[in-house]
C-alpha cells in the first residue's frame, strides 16, 4: 500500500512565522500581503528569528497564509488585483491557544537539556 500523502506534518519546533501571523490577524486589520510581510520581517528580525534570507522567507510566510486560508484562520477577499486577508476571531484563538502549548513546552525541554548540561 502506498503512503497517503498529505500537506501536513509535525513540527518539532515551534514556528515563528505562523506565531507572528496569529498576534498581527489577532487585531480587526485587514492587510494586503506586502505591508504584512513587512510587519512580519521587521517583528522576526526583532527577535532575531528571521534566517535564510528575505526571498526566501516572503516564500515561507506566504505558504503559511495560504495554509490560514486553507483553514479558515484566516479569510481572504480579492477585489479585481487586490487580495486582502483578515483573521476569524474564533480559529485564530483556538490556534494561538495551541501554539501557546506548543512553545511552553518546548521552553520546558529546552530548559531541561540545559540543567543536564550544567550538572
């Protein structure tokens, strides 16, 4: 039997750029994609998270959004040439609820690999 294939993997890290797409759609804002992207590089490059260079990461944050759209965190309306996007209340707090577990834990096993690096 062949394998399913699937869009959807687990990640063992938590991931910076959806964390910053659920704080910026928390707001009521509607954004087109480029002055959401600069949001998002200037909030990454803050935090120091932002790597591989600026093609590359546009590419990574658009997946993303395309993967909200896909799941109804996030809606889209296309007016002619326009795309702007908008978040739903409701799934964006379910999904930043699931992120919040996410990072504590990983905050929580990073915190333990350094105490048994330093006994």
């Amino acid at each position: 039997m062949s394998k399913p294939s699937g869009a959807r993997f687990t990640r063992r890290a938590p991931d910076n750029i959806s964390e910053e797409l659920v704080a910026i759609f928390s707001s009521k804002a509607t954004y087109e994609f480029k002055p959401l992207f600069d949001i998002i590089l200037t909030n990454l490059r803050e935090r120091n998270a932002a790597s591989g260079g600026e093609e590359m990461l546009r590419l990574r944050c658009y997946e993303k959004l395309q993967s909200l759209v896909s799941l109804g965190v996030v809606d889209r309306k296309v007016n002619g040439t326009v795309k702007k996007y908008k978040g739903v209340p409701k799934r964006l707090a379910a999904l930043d609820a699931e992120q919040q577990v996410l990072r504590a834990g990983w905050n929580e096993r990073a915190a333990a690999k350094i105490a048994a690096g330093k006994l």
